[in-house]
C-alpha cells in the first residue's frame, strides 16, 4: 500500500509503504524531484516506527487538523481507521496516536479492509474522506466540520457521488486530476490487479463519475498480478502524474507518464506540419542544406507562438523555462 509525500520536508516526494502485518516501511528520498532515489530508513530514522495497526495497513497522509504538516490516517483489516497526529513539523514528523473523540474517524467502519483516501470532494475546502472495502464498492464521508477540526458524515444513495461504483472485490481508491480539466477523477485498484477508472464529469463541487473502458481508460492494459493499490504523483520532476501501483507480493510497479500535458480536458495529438519559414531569410533561398543540423534555444518568460504558413499555431503558456530541440534535415525536406 504506497503513498508518495514529502515527509521530511525537503521538497521531493518520500515514499511511505503499508504492509499486510499492519506497520509502516518508510523510504527517504535521498536523490531530487526529478532523479529519485529511495532509502529504507528504520529504527529512530523511520518517524513511522512502532506504528502496528494489526493486519493490512493502508496508510494516507493529509493535513488533518489544519496546522500546516502531515498527519497520519490508516486503514486496517477489521474496517476501522486508526489517525496519528503529526505532533512534530514538517520535516521533523512525531506520530501520536489519537483515540476517542480526538480521532475525527473515531465510530467509522466499512466492515473489512479499509483502504482510505482524504481529498475536497464537494468543493468547500476542507478533507472529505472515501474509504474503499473488501467487498468493492467505495464509502464517502463528508466532512462538515471545519479545516482544522473535521467531523465525518456518512452519505448513502444519491449524496454519496461514488454510489454504484463497485469493483467487484477489495477496492482501494485514488484521487487525482487526471484529464488535466480542474477537477478530481478516480483510480480505484482491484483484487484481480488491474485499474479501473472513473471520469468526473460532474463539477469540482458536484462530482459526477462515469467509468471510462478501452482507449478511454488511460490505464487499460496495466494487471500488476493481484491486489492493486494505486498512487499517483508527479516523480520524474515534469509536471504531470506519474503512476505507482501496490501489487500483492509487497513490490511496486512504476508506469511512467508519456502523455503530453493535456489541455481542456483534451490530450494534445501531435501532428506533422511542413512550410515553415524562418524570418530573415531572402526569398528563393534555402535556410538549410542537406544534412545540417539545426540547434534552436528559447529562453522566454512570455506566450510562445508557432505559425505556419496556413495560419494555425501552437501555443505554449508562458513559463519560465528553457526549450531545446534538435533536429536533422534529410534529402527531399
């Protein structure tokens, strides 16, 4: 059971793993945003050591009570979800249990092996809470308590946006925007290993989740084996979501995005395009000779525009960034 965070706040993604006795493996990255490289840290070195939640353990990490770090929420084979308080900062993390009424998920159960993720679902800024369970359908708590002090309620029927999904067996849900239009979309790992993915259609505040299959499901084809947890964040450093999937013999399956950011909710299909011209070039002559090669580096801060002789163009928000690109001509081009 991954979760990418930064857990020692350094700004790179460190990797938290729960495992089927119930404690928690901790991973610091000890490479950069766009080179990781993972570490076991044990002992003091681990802040998540002594930590035992039984039987399956299936950790997320969220600013629960509003104080600016990361606490701590796992799910367990009985159903229930223990929460540990981060008492400590940002990068120096302390897990305190909290148990009783100082534990916002305190009377919450989904019967056997709760797999919780905490995002806003509905819009108003604050962690609502979905749980997935052994039997595949996913439970939604709403929170309607505050930021820092959150109080679930359980909705059924048409409240709960996740009502009818079902996977069949033991569904361990993800939230992340992954057509790239604002507003969360929704992984949910399976027993038989695949992933299945469910579009928000709906609004960042009324969600709305259609099952996308085929070519429409951007994870078609992935089967780590059995069991599939999956975790989405950015680990190469480029700016998109980049896939890690749990898989039930305790490794981890990588799936790199080589997706081209999207835009408007619409993957961007590259297209060949000819008739470019460069300015300053005197008319009837040639830019290029057979076998040059061409190297051209943009250093810019405003709105990039690229025409061709037809008059379309391809636009490249403004950013600060370097672009390189090399290219080769061959006879005939």
């Amino acid at each position: 059971m991954p979760i990418l965070a930064d857990i020692d706040g350094d700004g790179d993604l460190d990797l938290v793993v729960g495992e089927n006795y119930g404690t928690l493996k901790y991973y610091q990255n000890t490479g950069t945003t766009s080179n990781p490289a993972y570490e076991a840290k044990t002992g003091d070195s681990n802040p998540f050591n002594g930590i035992d939640v039984g039987n399956f353990s299936a950790p997320t990490l969220a600013d629960i009570d509003g104080d600016g770090d990361l606490d701590l929420v796992v799910g367990e084979n009985y159903g229930t979800l223990k929460y540990y308080q981060n008492t400590g900062t940002t990068s120096n993390p302390a897990y305190e249990v909290k148990t009783g009424d100082s534990n916002p998920f305190n009377g919450i159960d989904v019967g056997n092996s709760a797999s919780p993720t905490l995002a806003d679902i509905d819009g108003d800024g604050d962690l609502d809470l979905v749980v997935g369970e052994n039997n595949g359908t996913l439970k939604y708590y709403q929170n309607t308590g505050t930021t820092s002090n959150p109080a679930y309620e359980v909705k059924t029927g048409d409240s709960n946006p996740f009502n009818g999904i079902d996977v069949g067996v033991f569904s361990t849900p993800n939230l992340a925007d992954i057509d790239g239009d604002g507003d969360l979309d929704l992984v949910v790992g399976e027993s038989n290993g695949t992933l299945k993915y469910y579009q928000n259609t709906g609004t960042t505040s009324n969600p709305a989740y259609e099952v996308k299959t085929g070519g429409s499901n951007p994870f078609n084809g992935i089967d780590v084996g059995g069991f599939s947890k999956p975790t989405l964040a950015d680990i190469d450093g480029d700016g998109d979501l980049d896939l890690v999937v749990g898989k039930d013999d305790g490794t981890l399956k990588y799936y790199y995005n080589q997706q081209p950011s999207s835009v408007d909710g619409q993957a961007p299909t590259p297209t060949a395009t000819n008739s470019w011209t460069l300015s300053d070039i005197p008319a009837g002559q040639s830019a290029f000779k057979t076998g040059d090669v061409i190297s051209l580096t943009l250093t810019m801060s405003e709105t990039l525009k690229l025409n061709n002789t037809t008059g379309s163009k391809v636009v490249i928000a403004g950013k600060d960034f370097v672009l390189g690109k090399t290219a080769s001509t061959t006879a005939g081009e």
